[in-house]
C-alpha cells in the first residue's frame, strides 16, 4: 500500500462529508467507489480500508493524534495515525514531528478509558455496560470492531450449492463453509460479485449469515401464507420463499417504496413465484389483512448496532434520544400490525441489536399488554459467538 495525492484529496473530501456533513459513511463510500471506476482493485482497496478504519476507530485515533476530526488539520494528523499503525510509507503532507510510534505506544499504554479504547461514544458505551454488563459488552465490542465477512447465500430454487462453490472456484475466489449455515459460503476473496453472471442469474445473494438464521426461525413451511412486514430489500423474504419451495403465499410489505422496488427486482432475478403481493404498508394494508397469516415476519427498525462490523458509522449517528424514538416504533409496530396474524399463528420479532432495550424488554412490553399471546423462544446472536451481525429473534404464538 502506498499513498497517492489523488488519493489522499478523495478521502479528506470523504471524512469532510462523513464527519462534518454527517453523511452516512458506507452509502459514501460506496458512492466514491462508484464515481471512480477506473480506480484499479489495489486503490479501491486501500481508499476503502482507510475509510473504514478511520469511521470505526475515529475516537481511538482523535486520542492518538490528539486532535478532532472535524478539523482540516486534525482529519491530516489522524491519517498520519493510520499511516504509522498500518506501516505505510509517511508521505510529507503527512508528516507531523511529534507523532511517531514511540508516542502511539506511551498514549496506548495509559489508555484506561475503555469508550476510547473500543471507540464509541460515552453515552453509547455507558448504556451497554447497563444493559450487558461490562465483560460481555466489551467482548462484543472487540468483536464488532472487526472486518465483517463476505457472506454469499444460495439460492436453491434455482441451483444447487455445489455448482455455486465450482463457479467460485473457476473465478479463483477462495471461500469456506460452516455447519451452523447450510446455505451459506464465506468469502475469503473479496471481489464485485454483482459482476458474475451467477449474480444475474439468481443463483446467489449477498446475505450477512446471521440474517440467514432469521428465515429457518420462523418455522415456515411449504404452503403456508407468510406477512414480512417490514421487508426491506427483501433478503430474507426471499429467504422465506427458497423454504417454502415457491409455494404458500407471501405478502412483503415495508414503508419504503424505494426499498419495494428492490425487492421486486431481487425476486424476479431469484425466479421468486410466491409473492403474490409487494407494497406499502399502512393502515388500509393492515385492514385488508387482518387474521390472514400463518407467520407474521417482523424485521423491526433498531439501532443496528449489531451490524457496527459493516456499518461502523451508525454509532457516530445513534444518539439516546433517537434510540427512545426506536423503541417507540417498535412497540407501535408490534401493536399494530399484529392484527395481521390469524388466531394459531405466528408471531416473530426480530432486531439486528443487541441491546436488550430494544430486544426482550420490547417483547416483555408487548406481552404484557396483549394477553392472547404466549412466548415461545428467542435467541440471541452475538458477534462475538457467531459468524455474522449480531441479531435478536423472539417467537411468539397468538392463541386460538
């Protein structure tokens, strides 16, 4: 790795609009990377992992550098930082004479803020330790402060997963498999794999594995008539419809219309034929539905914290306010769109958190209230113990 100045332009022009616009990072990155198409892999790689390593550990280095982000001298000390910790060649535009390793290492050793340490901010740190306990909270935090993993899941409604793993090999991208994940292949090589023609053809999707345990969760079968109400892009819609064999009904509803016509596009790529309706969900769509499934999907909206390995600038964004204005819209969500499960059926509420606010508390709440329902299971997916996001998932049956 070696620096470049035209480079080193777009990703100053980066961290501006990360930490001084409050941009979301992964959608800029994503955009930069986008714009610039002739980049070759090896710039594309190093302008991503400066990037991401300076989002996840921002506070650790604004430690290290002694200095804010937010400044045009301090974005220079904190990529010398990263210069000096990745071993990369220092280039004069980022030499500062008092920022060496011998420093890096005395500031390090007398760290004993573990907010800094795990870089994150106080409130966010404080309500976890609250909420967790600081042994277990730590842990994850060491996990999520990890590169995630590329994880592909096949679809088996259109191919088999060892003719997936030979296309792999043919294009030299090195994977692994886990027992835990049946569908699942995790992905040594990074490369575009919405470039393969495997990709066009439906016969895999870009699914974090924790996400692949949600489908199988809900106990789905063949035949029956399943509402994911907050589909989203419709990963694990999609998911549900590979268990179901195309068969059964499938009605994907989320808020966003943008998000619906993704899925719609995913469906018809993956050769989906159960769902039989794709749209908005409001108060009419709750009406025309009420008592009709079997399994009731919701895929609530949360922090995500659980998803900081991928997503390490949403901790920057997450505020205490917007995570009481999160769990405010669980519970109207629960509430209401549970007239749409039938008496016998289904109910699974599912989170990508970890925190127990926005986990078992809400469904507690939820239970308290509507006497007809009667708990289940849940599990809990820790970064630190799985292969994927950490996830919440809890089961609940509406008495007949």
């Amino acid at each position: 790795m070696k620096w470049h100045k035209n480079l080193y332009e777009e990703i100053n022009t980066a961290l501006e609009n990360i930490f001084d616009k409050h941009q979301q990072a992964d959608k800029y990155i994503h955009y930069l990377l986008k714009k610039h198409k002739k980049w070759g892999s090896r710039d594309r790689k190093f302008v991503a992992k400066v990037l991401y390593d300076i989002v996840r550990w921002k506070r650790y280095y604004e430690y290290l550098s002694e200095s804010d982000i937010t400044t045009s001298t301090g974005k220079n000390r904190i990529l010398s930082i990263w210069t000096l910790l990745n071993n990369v060649e220092l280039p004069p535009y980022l030499f500062f004479e008092d920022l060496t390793m011998e420093k890096i290492t005395r500031l390090d050793k007398k760290l004993n803020n573990p907010a800094i340490r795990y870089s994150l901010p106080d409130w966010l740190y404080h309500t976890g330790v609250q909420q967790l306990g600081e042994t277990v909270w730590n842990k994850e935090l060491e996990a999520l402060n990890k590169e995630a993993d590329v994880v592909i899941r096949v679809n088996t409604l259109r191919t088999a997963k060892e003719t997936v793993k030979k296309i792999l090999q043919r294009k030299n991208i090195i994977f692994g498999e886990h027992e835990d994940y049946p569908d699942a292949l995790f992905l040594k090589t990074r490369k575009k794999l919405t470039a393969l023609q495997a990709y066009k053809k439906g016969f895999f999707e870009i699914q974090d594995a924790s996400s692949q345990l949600v489908a199988p969760f809900t106990g789905v079968k063949p035949g029956m008539t399943v509402i994911d109400a907050c589909a989203g892009a419709g990963g694990k819609t999609l998911h549900l419809a590979t268990l179901m064999k195309n068969t059964g009904k499938i009605y994907a509803y989320d808020i966003y219309a943008s998000k619906i016509e993704e899925l719609r596009k995913r469906a018809s790529r993956n050769q989906v034929k159960n769902i039989v309706e794709a749209g908005i969900i409001n108060t009419e769509t709750i009406k025309k539905n009420e008592d009709k499934a079997d399994i009731l999907l919701l895929d609530a909206p949360c922090s995500s914290l659980g998803t900081l390995k991928r997503k390490p600038g949403l901790k920057w964004q997450l505020s205490q306010e917007k995570l009481r204005q999160i769990n405010v819209i669980q519970r109207d969500i629960m509430e209401n769109y549970e007239k749409m499960l039938k008496p016998g059926g289904t109910l699974i509420y599912v989170t990508c958190s970890i925190l127990p606010q926005e986990n078992k508390e809400i469904v507690n709440n939820f239970l308290k209230k509507y006497k007809n329902y009667t708990f289940v299971s849940e599990k809990n997916i820790f970064p630190s113990q799985a292969r994927g996001d950490g996830f919440y998932m809890a089961k609940l049956i509406k008495n007949k």
